[in-house]
C-alpha cells in the first residue's frame, strides 16, 4: 500500500527513543489479556537490550520523495509508544528506540536499509508490501498498515487495516443501500498490482450479491501518465458508480479530468488513494460533489471512537506543529498498540528472541485497537486463524473543517463486507 497522504513532516532519520516519562499520560490497554512479567528479565537479543530496558526497533517508511506521508505514520506510532512507555502504560520502565531510515518509497533502498538494521532491530515497521524482504528466512517480524489480503496469514507480519476486498465490498454496498444507487451500474478502476486485483474482486462480489449491474472494469498503470484513457473508457461503460482501486495521487488525476469531461459518476475511494486538500484543490469543487472516501476512523479529535480524542491529544504532545490527518496518523497509532502488544507479550513469557517475537505474535487475542483502524483485530491463536476488522466508515469531501473530510456514516458494516472471500483464502 502506498502512503496516505502527500505531506511530508520532518522526521529524522537517526534513532529516536521513546521512553519512561515522555508519554501523554496513562496507558490504556489495547489488548485483551495482560499479567506483569515477574522474575529475570529476557535474555539479551537483537533490538533488544535487558540492561537498560530498551527495545530497538526500525520503521521502513518513505519521508521524501513522491510518496512522503510515512512520516504522519511515524508520528503515529511514536504517539502510542511515548503512551506505552509512560507511567502506567503498557510497557512502563522501558524504552523504545526506532530508527527511522527513509526509504524514499524505493525498493533496493528498502532492502538495503533492512539489511542495515536488521542486526540491530528486535522487529521491523512497514508500510508497502514487504514480499522483497527476506523476513521468512531471517525469521524477523512486520508489523505493517498493508491492504494486501495476502499479507493476513503471513507468520511473518503483523496487519493492523480491513483488508482491500473488505474496503470495496462496503463501498459498493453503501452506495446501494445507503445511497440508493440500486439501479445504477457499478464498475471499478483498476490498478495493475495486487490493490486493483483486490478491490476489483471485492466489487464484483457486492454487486452479483446485492443483484447489482456490473459493467467491467477498466485497468491502468500507476502512476497513469493521463487519466484521460481511464475517465473515456468508464464513461463508455456507461458506468455510474466507480470503485477506484488504487493509490495516490491517481483520483486527483482523474477527478481532473473527469470534470473537465463532465462526466459525474459517484466515486468511491479508499485512504490509500486519497491526499491533502483534495476538497480544497483544483478540483475540490468536483470531488466535494461526486467522491467518498471509505476507510477506517473518525472525525479528527471526536469523542465518536473510544481512541478517537486520545489520538489527537498523543499526536500534539509529541508533534506540537503536527497537521490533522484523517488517515495516516492513525494507521500509524494501530501499528504502535499492536507492536506494543507483541513485544509485552515477548517479555511476559522471557523471550525476546527473534523466534520469541514470533511466537509472541501468535498469542495477541483481539486488539480492539480503542475501536480504531476498523475497530480491533482478532489475531487468533496464529496466523492461519486471523480475523481481519470489516468495519468502515464513510467520509465526505468537506472544505474548512480540519482534515478535509468528514464523516457521514460511522461504523459502517454490510451483509457483503462480513463475507467477502479475501484473496488469501
């Protein structure tokens, strides 16, 4: 999945701790189960160091180039790491330390930066697809904000989001219950990666389900170099409701156009395709009029998710200039709570071990996530037993209000969304 948004904060690059002391406040526990670990502490391993407490763990994310919102991800996390490591937090008396190289969203930088850390990093954070890291043969966990179904049962990483096929089967739903677009025809934009490929599967399944006219769907490369050929082919179509499986900037190109072709369907898209200001920009009147953003969360700072507020409050004690973003902030914060769960896990049972970790992974239960990221994820009992969230909400183009967007149905949940097969299986 590529990053959400295009703003880029300044983030180093070096390792920045994250310790006792410097958190916002309280703990609250994000996952079911708990017990304090009593006795020796765990062996010394890599990232990880018994004499000082201190848990090293490295973030493979972009904060510059084309794809630079990884840096809202790191504040995310750094947000539930500096709560985790506060006075009653879960993970109270340690220290956190994240190296935070940047991998320019650029893949032989990526591996090269993993091979780097990897010595020194008891688990890594990731954010596109880790299929070119050897994490199976290093025996290393991921913890990751990947859509990619394929990723659910992969024993070595950890995902924290409602998978593609989730995301487009409510999008399809919600248009047609919600919406009223029942006797509309429904097609689908279609990225040439695993994302298009999922969230084309997810809107085919919804609308033969819910008796729906499916009229194609119409493929491109990212990035399109004109959306010209995509909005042309979809008109022809005849299509009238548009799933848009893809990522950044691909629906401000073809909001673009679309408007300068007047061709005004109902488009559906995901925070993996969405940027800053799009209600705002050159084609925010369109967008105001004719996009929804489906996907995970609340209004920024809103008491309408129990994490909803607490997240605001973490962000701006560790980023006091930070910028509201509905997406990327809080996908980070999931990362964070599930990362902490694994590693208190780790040193519960005396093992922080790479082997440790892992195992570590497979004993998570439900993280409710404070009803964040799509509202908790049933991790099971290892990762063949994995239930990833269906729940989503929906969110309107809305200029002046502090994100861009804003919510017009909260924890959506469909008949299709709760069956939909995931590539995986």
């Amino acid at each position: 999945m590529a990053a959400l948004g295009a703003v880029l904060l300044a983030a180093g690059c070096g390792g920045t701790a994250v310790g006792a002391g410097t958190g916002s406040g309280s703990g609250t526990s994000a996952a079911q189960g708990s017990g304090g670990s009593a006795g020796s502490l765990p062996a010394a391993a890599p990232g990880w160091n018994p004499a000082s407490k201190t848990i090293t763990i490295t973030s493979l994310y972009p904060e510059s180039g084309p794809v630079a919102g990884g840096a809202l991800f790191l504040v995310g996390m750094k947000a539930w790491f500096a709560r985790a490591t506060a006075a009653g937090g879960e993970l109270a008396g340690y220290k956190i330390n994240m190296n935070t190289p940047d991998t320019q969203y650029e893949d032989s930088l990526t591996v090269s930066e993993y091979q780097q850390y990897k010595s020194q990093s008891a688990l890594f954070e990731v954010l596109a697809t880790p299929s070119m890291l050897p994490l199976k043969q290093d025996q290393i966990l991921a913890v990751g904000a990947g859509l990619d179904s394929t990723l659910i049962h992969d024993p070595n990483y950890l995902p924290v989001l409602p998978p593609n096929e989730v995301i487009a089967a409510n999008m399809v739903a919600y248009a047609d219950q919600v919406e009223g677009k029942e006797g509309d025809t429904y097609c689908t934009a279609e990225e040439n990666d695993s994302t298009g490929t999922e969230f084309a599967a997810g809107a085919q399944y919804a609308a033969k389900q819910l008796g729906l006219k499916y009229g194609g769907t119409v493929p491109y490369t990212y990035p399109p170099t004109d959306a010209t050929p995509i909005v042309v082919q979809l008109r022809n179509k005849g299509c009238q409701v548009v799933v848009v499986g893809g990522v950044t900037p691909t629906m401000v190109d073809i909001a673009a156009r679309a408007a300068q072709l007047n061709y005004d369907p109902q488009w559906l898209v995901s925070g993996s395709g969405v940027s800053p200001h799009m209600a705002t920009g050159p084609s925010g009147s369109y967008i105001q009029k004719n996009v929804l953003m489906v996907y995970t969360g609340a209004d920024w700072g809103s008491s309408e998710l129990p994490g909803s507020a607490q997240l605001a409050t973490d962000v701006k004690a560790v980023d006091p200039s930070f910028t509201p973003d509905a997406v990327s902030y809080e996908s980070g914060y999931c990362e964070g709570m599930a990362t902490t769960a694994v590693l208190k896990k780790a040193i519960e049972n005396g093992d922080m071990s790479r082997t440790g970790i892992l195992n570590a992974a497979n004993e998570l239960g439900n993280i409710s996530f404070l009803g964040l990221c799509g509202g908790g994820y049933d991790y099971g009992t290892s990762a063949a037993t994995r239930n990833p969230p269906r729940t989503l909400s929906v969110y309107k183009f809305v200029p002046n209000t502090v994100t861009g967007l804003k919510i017009t149905k909260l924890n959506y949940t469909s008949a299709v969304g709760d069956s939909v097969p995931l590539t995986a299986g």
